[in-house]
C-alpha cells in the first residue's frame, strides 16, 4: 500500500495522531507487517496481508488520512514467494 499526500503536510499532521492509532489497530489485528514515511515525505508504504485485494480497499479507505482528504492509496498486490525466515508464515505459492 503506497500513499501519497493530497494535501499541504500541515494538514497531514493534524491527522497524524489519529492515523498513528488506526496503524496501531491493525498491527493488533495482524494486518500490517511494516510502515513508514517515504523520503522524502510525501506519503508512505505499508505492507499488509488481507484476505482480497477489496478488503485491502476498504481498509485504506477507513485510514484517517483518507477520510481527512490528504493521501490517495495506490495498491500493489504480490505474491511472496521469497520471505526473510521471519515472515515465512507469509510466503506463497505460485499458481499453477
């Protein structure tokens, strides 16, 4: 999941608190892997495991950040194929 600011920062922080406690949810509900701010910052990357590309959608669209007006979310689905031992629950098998 890219994002990518819409809006001036000054309006980005002012959401920030409340998208920091909407990341926190979803690390709780095993959803996000990783995040952070891009540099420079004009948005971010999250890594999230979801059951569809939809749920992935409609989470995105529940972010603050998007609620508030201030990021568009670009999402690219993969399949992990290859994964640090640490993620191997995550890891995928290609198609036949």
């Amino acid at each position: 999941m890219e994002l990518t600011y819409t809006a001036p920062v000054e309006r980005v922080d002012a959401l920030l608190a409340d998208h920091v406690a909407w990341l926190d949810a979803q690390y709780a509900a095993g959803v996000f892997l990783a995040s952070g701010r891009k540099n420079p910052r004009d948005g971010g990357v999250i890594i999230a495991v979801g059951e569809s590309r939809a749920a992935i959608e409609e989470l995105a669209a529940s972010d603050p950040f998007t609620v508030g007006g201030v990021c568009e979310y670009r999402i690219t689905e993969f399949l992990a194929t290859k994964t640090a031992e640490g993620l191997a629950p995550y890891r995928q098998e290609l198609p036949a």
